[in-house]
C-alpha cells in the first residue's frame, strides 16, 4: 500500500499511534513485562526485528513457514534475512521448506527462478512493476492460504521482503496484503565523502568504512550489513568516496579493492561507483594535458572505463567535482562542463555507465552573487550533455543550508536530466551533535512548487520525470556512516540515512510517516513512546532553524560549519564569510535578491519569482534570503523585525530544552545506553543553543542599536 502525505493523514496514521496502528494493539514486551531493557549501541540500526507485542499473535498464523525459491547468492541472503527477522518478531523460528506448500507460507521468487510464481500468472501485474519493484499478495495456492512475495529480479524480490518485514516490525496488518511497489526514481545513491587515508570530509561519525590497508583480500563484515542496511530500504548504489577526488582511487591497485567491495555489494543490489578526479589523466596518466577534446585525453577516459569494468561489470558510472572549490576541470583548459562531461560520457557509453555531473559550481565570474551561478552556468548548457550524463544539483542554491529556497535548476534544466542532492550528514545542521530529523526539510524541498508547467509542477515531480521527460532520474545523499558503533555518531542521525533511501523510493512519501515508522524499528512498538518521539523528530528541524537561521538567514557560520560565527568577515573568498551573505548595517538586514536588487528570483518561474520578489508576499522563511530590510520591518505578526528575530531565537533555545526534558520523560522507555548517549548529546545541543541565541543576538544588536527584549 502506498500512502501520500494525504492520505497518511486522512488514514488517521498521524495521530493513532498512541493506541494502535493498522488495527491492532501495539506495545513493546519490555513495556507489559517491565523488565529492564538490555543495553543497545544502534549497530543493528532499524533491522532489530524486536517483537511487535500483540500483533506477533496474529502474525504466527500468516507467516508459519517460508519458501524461497531460487539459490543464487541474493536469494540465500532473502532465505537467510527472513528466517532470522521472523524467528526473532515472532519469538520462535518457522521452518524453511523447498518445495510444496502448507497453510501460512510465504514464498519468495522470481519468474525466472521459480515455476510456483510463473504458474500464477501474474505477468502482467509484474510487468507494471519494472526491474526493482514486487508485489506481496495475501493469495490462495493450490487452496492453501499463503503470502506471496514476486518481483521480476532477484533484487525487487530482496527489496518486497524487506517491505514485508518493516510491516511486521511496524505492527501492520499482513493477513490480506495486495501491495505493488516500484521505485519513482532509478538512481537511488550514497554519496559517501571518504579520503583514501581513512579520514572523511564531513564526517561525523568515526573513520572512513572502507578499510583500504586489508582489502581486496580481508572483507570487513561491516561491508556486508553496510550493503544490507542500504537494501532494506531500496538504495541501489554508492559513490564510495569523496568528490574532491583523490586521482589514486582510479589508480589499478586500488581498483582491484573497489572490485573486492563491489562484489560483497552485488547481491544486495548496491552497485559502485567512483568519483573521478578530471586531471587524473595527467597526475595519473602521465598525460600533459587533462583537455577533454585532446584525443589522447578521450583514449585515456576510455582505456580507464575499460578497465574499470573489466573489474566491475556493473560499475555505476563516475560522478565529478569540477571547478569547484579548487577541483580541476574543463574549464581549466578553456573548455565548458558539457565538454568535461561528455568525453567521460563516450568512456562510459559502451558499458551502460552514466556520468553524474556535479553543478555545485560558483566561479566569481560568472557573478558577484553565489546564488545565481549554478544557474547561469548550467543553463546555457542545456541540451549540450551526452545522453548518459545527469546533472547532480543541490537542494538549494547556496550549500545544504538550514533552509533555502529550491534550486532554481529543478524545473529550470528541461532537456537534461537533473538529480537532486541532499545531505544527510548534517554538516550545517548540528552534525553528529544535533537531534535534527531531516524528512521534514526534504519534504518542503520536495513539495516547492517550481512552476515550470504550471501549478503542481513540484521538485518531486520534476525528479521523477513527469515535468520534463527524462532518462535519468534519481536523488543521492552525501551520508557518511563511519566506524562508529552506531553508524552515524548520534543515535537519530540514522533517521536521516532513513529518510532519504525511502524518500529515494518514494519522494510523495510524509516525512511523519518514515519518523514513524523508523521509530518503532528502531527503538520502541510503545505506541504513546512513538506518539512522542515522532512528535521530537518532526519539529526538530524547524527548532534548529530558530535557533540559528531563521528568517531566510544563512551561513552564519566559519570553517567548521558548526558554531555561530555572524561576525565571520575573513575568509579566502568573500563567498566564504558570513557578513557576505547577512550584510547587517545599522539599516538592516538581508541580500537583496529582487529584481530592484540583484535579479535572482528571475532565475524562478512566475509567478514564484513574483512571489518571492514581493515583500509582502514572500514567504517569512526566505525574507533575508530575498530582501534586505530595516530593522523596524513591520512583519505579519505586527512586531518588527528586530523583535521578531529576536523572538526567534529565545523560541529555538526554548524548544531545544524542551526536546531534552521530553526525551527524558522517555527514561525507562527506552534502553539505558542509547538513552543516555542520546541524552548527553541534547545536553550539548541545549547549550549550543542558548550559545547561538545569545551570541548572533548580541552581535545584529550592535547593528540594530535596539534592546534585545526578554524571552516571552
Ligand atoms: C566535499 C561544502 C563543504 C565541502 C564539500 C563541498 C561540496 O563546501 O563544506 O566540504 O566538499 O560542499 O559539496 O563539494
């Protein structure tokens, strides 16, 4: 079943949790029997498989036995997933049979690898599900009432039995399922930010995973549930490291690690792909020129493909940085981004690889505002990309701020694909030290209306192709897992790594659904603890724009990207300051990007650029991202706007606090030690607030020359 942002509401999921869900009662074991709850480090993520209370009772009699057909190594990891997830929801194993049928089995196939799913005659139910998608149906076979789990791959099969599973863990009915899925995206991909040394660039959470000094001969096991946790939620690559791409990671020792890694993957359904350095022709080539239209530079790109898939077959593609942030690139040889990108693109062709093509570019000659640059590069070059090349761009035209308006390349670029690209590292968003819960930011990113046909042309619909047709669609997030236990430093961290794979499957999904539903995987089926923790997640993000940039206020920030730092005026590019972008004076406030000021909103469809061009109609959220204000603004709510930024402030370090009093009401609820690290991580976050509040209202006071009133 699949359930828009509506429709979750309108089933009345949002507010039911605290007494059932799907019709039945949910309450953890832990919560009836009071037992003490045994430690947990988070490793396991959401695929814990705790027991689901009551509904186990009623699971027994649907899931008695399981039958998965086939044995190659995908369906060995199906058989292996089940059995061990059902043993433990329902507290005691379920025979695995190889042939024949009884009463509660549930089967898993393919077409291809089981004659009892050719047999029932479902081609054309399954033709409408595509390559990744399934079907799980409540169905009778041979008169036995049975659960049957079809897909057309192996993969699509892997991917319905995680489905089927999170139902379980999630207390749904499965006793009449008639579910067909298929991803609205075709590149669902990580994008990890990982150096050869072991280290991360935004990383939050211990070293890099991928252990370069033992492979390709010793495979860590974290490889493998790496793999498996990206399965479980449809994620079908990963961009193993980081787009300011060392030139060694296409060097031939190294590829033959990537190819180690790449087959632990396989099964999984994760394919891999590289970020490539552009001057990797010359540094590792040998070449004295990385100039994509020199012939030998294209037979160095080919050869490098070559081998790279002589490796791996399925190798995914490369994805590029280029002049960017002191990254080389075409441009460094007088040439455009479509030249860069295309001569990668004929390397690939031959083997099915696509380039992903970053546009996080803004060179300062393009123009003296950051926000406009990607645009004004990119559009010029619409229709000028090979076939296999997909444009990779930021959910917003600065850097993954709090909030920023869409980029105005979604909807913009109509004759080459565009893929969006969001962060669930949190590197502007508290990090690992910030319980902030990223669904809802995607959400309102997701549900802009772009205009680009008319009203309901939405980011969302865009990405999956049904504004501009495309060849290529997909989202991909910067998520840095590292050798943390738990994965991702701070224990709700992996809710953003959750968010995004089943937003990638789904981009109309609710953020308060996946809040949900990760919630009682991955701590609690306690429908009142859900009720609440899922009430944390999803006004978390807005608390932390309050206490750091709310208004349309952005990059406040200095070269860790973590403290307040407004006054940041020295930096070796202007774009890198903050007083570049808040341009507080004893007038006012905020970057006039109007049509009297600098013409950004031009860069949006009507009547959005109207919208955001017009003071009294644009939204409050993006007043200092278009226009500059005096101080005594006068704002919708009748205060002025030094009052009401003030206002701000006091109310982000008041709902922090207030997130940390809620979660610990939750002591008991959940077990000691993620309890606790959760809790000494909102201790800091509650003084990092009060830090941002005191220290930016300190600082625009000396422009505004007003009193900072008391908090209300
Ligand atoms: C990988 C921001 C980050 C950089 C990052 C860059 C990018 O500028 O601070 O660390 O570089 O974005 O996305 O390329």
């Amino acid at each position: 079943m699949k359930l828009s942002r509506r429709e979750f509401v309108a089933a009345g999921l949002a507010g039911a949790a605290g007494l059932c869900v799907g019709g039945y009662p949910t309450r953890s074991n832990a919560a009836e029997s009071k037992a003490p709850l045994p430690d947990e480090d988070g490793y396991r993520l959401w695929l814990r498989y705790a027991p689901p209370g009551d509904a186990a009772k009623i699971y027994r009699k649907v899931v008695q036995q399981i039958r998965v057909d086939g044995d190659s190594a995908t369906m060995v990891i199906i058989r292996d997933e089940l059995r061990s997830a059902i043993a433990a929801l329902l507290g005691n194993a379920v025979p695995r049979i190889e042939n024949g049928l009884a009463d509660g089995t549930v089967i898993v196939g393919t077409p291809g690898n089981s004659a009892l799913i050719r047999d029932l005659k479902w081609a054309a139910d399954l033709g409408a599900v595509g390559d990744e998608g399934f079907i799980i149906r409540s169905t009778r076979v041979g008169n036995k009432p049975v659960t049957v789990i079809a897909a057309n791959t192996e993969i699509g099969a892997l991917y319905g039995s995680f489905h089927f599973l999170r139902l379980m863990q999630t207390g749904r009915p499965i006793g009449k399922l008639d579910i067909a899925e298929r991803p609205a995206l075709q590149l669902r991909l990580m994008n990890h930010w990982d150096n050869p040394d072991g280290t991360i660039e935004r990383g939050y959470a211990g070293r890099s995973l991928w252990q370069w000094n033992e492979l390709p001969g010793k495979l860590s096991p974290r490889y493998a549930d790496y793999a498996r946790a990206c399965a479980s939620l449809g994620i079908n690559g990963a961009v193993i490291n980081n787009v300011n791409a060392d030139p060694r990671m296409l060097a031939p020792e190294t590829l033959r690690k990537v190819a180690a890694l790449a087959d632990v993957w396989r099964p999984y359904g994760v394919r891999m792909y590289l970020c490539a350095n552009f001057a990797a022709p010359v540094t590792l080539g040998g070449l004295a020129t990385a100039d994509p239209l020199d012939q030998k530079v294209a037979g160095w790109w080919k050869a490098k493909a070559d081998e790279i898939y002589g490796l791996v077959p399925d190798f995914g593609g490369f994805l590029v940085k280029a002049n960017s942030e002191g990254q080389p690139g075409p441009k460094t040889y007088g040439r455009t981004h479509a030249d860069g990108a295309n001569v990668l693109a004929d390397a690939l062709a031959p083997h099915k690889g696509n380039v992903i093509w970053r546009a996080f570019v803004y060179d300062d000659d393009i123009d003296p505002d950051r926000a406009k640059r990607a645009y004004i590069e990119f559009m010029r070059l619409d229709g000028k990309f090979r076939p296999n090349v997909v444009i990779q761009v930021k959910n917003g035209p600065i850097d993954f701020q709090p909030r920023e308006p869409f980029h105005p390349l979604f909807g913009g670029m109509k004759q080459t694909p565009v893929i969006a690209e969001i962060q669930a590292t949190q590197e502007y968003l508290g990090q690992a030290k910030h319980l902030v819960y990223l669904g809802t930011m995607w959400q309102e990113f997701f549900d802009s209306d772009t205009f680009a046909k008319g009203p309901g042309s939405t980011v969302a619909k865009v990405l999956v192709g049904r504004i501009h047709p495309s060849r290529i669609t997909g989202m991909v997030s910067v998520t840095n897992p590292g050798t943390d236990a738990n994965w991702c430093g701070h224990h709700f961290s992996q809710a953003n790594w959750y968010a995004f794979g089943r937003l990638a499957w789904n981009p109309e999904l609710p953020a308060e659904k996946i809040a949900d539903e990760w919630t009682r995987m991955t701590f609690t089926n306690d429908g009142k603890t859900v009720a609440v923790i899922r009430d944390m997640m999803m006004g978390s993000r807005e608390t932390f724009v309050n206490y750091t940039m709310p208004l349309g206020l952005h990059h406040m920030i200095g070269g860790d990207h973590y403290a307040p730092q407004p006054w940041n005026d020295r930096a070796p590019r202007a774009d890198w300051t903050a007083v570049y972008y808040h341009q507080a004076s004893t007038d006012g406030i905020g970057f006039d990007r109007t049509k009297r000021g600098d013409g950004a909103v031009a860069q949006y469809f009507p009547p959005v650029c109207d919208l955001f061009d017009d003071i009294s109609r644009c939204p409050e959220k993006f007043l200092l991202w278009f226009h500059r204000c005096a101080w005594d603004y006068r704002m919708k709510s009748g205060k002025i706007l030094w009052d009401e930024l003030c206002a701000k402030y006091h109310e982000g370090a008041k709902q922090a606090a207030a997130l940390q009093t809620t979660w610990q009401s939750l002591a008991g609820k959940i077990d000691p030690r993620r309890h606790k690290e959760v809790a000494d991580r909102l201790a800091i976050q509650v003084a990092d607030s009060a830090k941002w509040r005191d220290q930016i209202l300190q600082y625009f006071a000396g422009f505004s020359k007003r009193p900072i009133p008391p908090s209300s």
